[in-house]
C-alpha cells in the first residue's frame, strides 16, 4: 500500500539511524518500526501501584459516610454563604 506521511525531523533521524545499524531501506526501516512499536503495546507490563501503612485510623470508619454528608453540607452551606 501506498501512503504519504509528514515525519518529525526526530523520527526521520532515528529512522535513518536504523537504516544505516541494520543496511535496511527506508521502506523497510519504517516497516519494522511500526511492527515493532505495535507489537509492543500489547506486552505492556501491569501498572502496579506500592501499598503503605498508613497506621491505625483516626476517625470511626463505621460512620464514615454520616461524616462525608456532613462535610459535605457544610460546604454547600458555605459556598451558598458566599453568593450572598
């Protein structure tokens, strides 16, 4: 297939460094850096994320959602203090 693409000066250099390491022409070069960056994608590895002990906690977590309505109404009460 036949197609026309804008390449930043950047990937034109690393394309031609390719073609001189491996004696590729510039066809083949593009070729198997698409292949190869596709191809990568799908072996992504997992986003991990590190756990910490934050301790025991400070406030009773079984009301916890009574608290969050409560800090919630006391914002809405002072934003609608502040349109006055």
């Amino acid at each position: 297939m036949r197609t026309t693409v804008s390449l930043d000066p950047d990937v034109d250099a690393a394309l031609r460094r390719l073609m001189r390491e491996r004696g590729l022409s510039f066809k083949q070069a593009v070729n198997e850096a698409i292949r190869s960056s596709l191809a990568g994608s799908s072996r992504r590895r997992a986003f991990r994320t590190e756990t910490h002990d934050l301790g025991p906690p400070t406030l009773p977590l079984d009301k916890a959602m009574r608290l969050a309505a409560e800090l919630e109404d006391e914002e809405i009460v002072r934003k609608l203090a502040l349109r006055k």
